[in-house]
C-alpha cells in the first residue's frame, strides 16, 4: 500500500485534506463556487467537444468540394492511359 499511495496511507491521505482545505481557502477568497467550478469545467469539455466535430465537418466540406473535381479527372486519365496500352504488352 505505501509503494502504491507514496507514502504512509495515513500520511498521504492527511496531507490530501490539508492541501484541499487550503485550495478551499483559496478558491472561497476568489469568490468560486465548487458546483460553479465544476459547471465551467463540463462546459470547456463540450466547447472543446465541438469544437473538434467543427472542425472536422470544415474539413469534409472541403474534402468534398475538391473530390468533385479531382476523382473525375483521375477516372478519366486513368481510362486514357489503360486504353492506350497494348493489350499483350510482352508481345
């Protein structure tokens, strides 16, 4: 167990409360809420969430209006190029 925890459990769950309580302190002076923290910090993961999908829907957008172009061209010269091969090209 202390390999695990670092330390005594007892120790390192002490010095947990003692840490929490001052950040308490802190955060309290800063005039933040834990339920108002907590709130924010879901919001940033959505943000960030969405954000992502934006993106990857600007990316799509694009890939398709450059496809629209550029796979036709490609059937096309890949068709000129077999039709104008030889059909027994070691002959």
């Amino acid at each position: 167990m202390e390999r695990f925890f670092g330390g005594s459990p007892a120790m390192v769950l002490l010095r947990l409360a003692v840490i929490s309580l001052i950040v308490g302190i802190v955060l309290a002076a800063l005039n933040l809420d834990a339920l108002e923290l907590v709130q924010h910090i879901k919001l940033l993961i959505t943000r960030i969430y969405n954000l992502g999908w934006d993106a990857i829907e600007w990316i799509m957008q694009y890939f398709l209006l450059g496809a629209v172009i550029v796979f036709p061209i490609w059937v096309v010269t890949r068709l000129i190029k077999t039709m104008g091969r030889p059909s027994n090209p070691g002959k």
